[in-house]
C-alpha cells in the first residue's frame, strides 16, 4: 500500500475516534475542554494535510515543496486568512446580540486579525526593499 494510503488511514481513523470521543462526551454531558478542542483540530490538519499532499517516495500528486504547492499553500494562507476574519466578526455580532456588550477580548482578537496581513505585508516589502537598497 502506497504511503499516501496508510497516512491518509491512520490519521483519518485517528480523526474518527476523537471525535467519537468528543460526540459521546457531549451526549453524556461531560464537559469538553481545551484538550479535545485541540486533539480534534490536530488530527484533522493531519488528515487533511494526509488526503492533500503527495510524497516523494510513490511520486502521486503535488508536494508542498514544489513550486504548485508553494503556491497553493500561498493562496490558501490569504483566503483562510479572510474567512478566520469574518468568522471573528461573526462571533463578535453574535456576542454583542446575545449580551447586548461585545466582550472586549473578542473585540481586542477582531482588532489584531484586521492589522495582521498588512503588517505581515509591510514587514515583508521591507524586507525586500532592504535587499534591493
């Protein structure tokens, strides 16, 4: 079986138990904390990372250190960036109509996801302006 395979399979049956976990705990009305939160995220980015990327030992899709996958890990970067934005907002219009008050700590990560790809932006066109100087 090829590696893409048995990576694709023990890190997606991986995802299936946490979240087994994490379903049956909710049922039973135990809490759910910041552990499952972060297993569940951690075996999904494995599996996803698993399904997308090839590997070099069965030569089978486009790696990440190609020049497509730079490319594509460029692209999905901005576009995630956008959408954690918007999902920030979201919360933030949500919390302001549930407690009539946003929470000062939602509006504070709002406010810091807003200002993060233009400072990246900037410290970047440094960067290379420093070079070129």
């Amino acid at each position: 079986m090829k590696i893409k395979h048995w990576k694709m399979t023990l890190t997606g049956a991986a995802a299936f138990v946490v979240l087994a976990t994490v379903i049956y705990r909710t049922a039973t009305g135990k809490d759910i904390g910041l552990n499952d939160i972060a297993s569940l995220g951690a075996v999904t980015i494995l599996f996803l990372s698993a399904l997308t990327w090839g590997t070099k030992e069965d030569r089978d899709g486009v790696r990440e250190d190609e020049e497509l996958g730079r490319r594509i890990t460029e692209q999905s970067s901005k576009v995630g960036y956008f959408i954690l934005t918007l999902f920030i907002l979201v919360a933030v219009g949500i919390d302001q109509w549930v407690h009539e008050k946003p929470s000062l700590l939602l509006l504070s990560l709002l406010g810091l996801s807003m200002v993060t790809l233009p400072f990246i932006e900037w410290v970047h066109m440094r960067k290379y302006r420093t070079i070129e100087d």
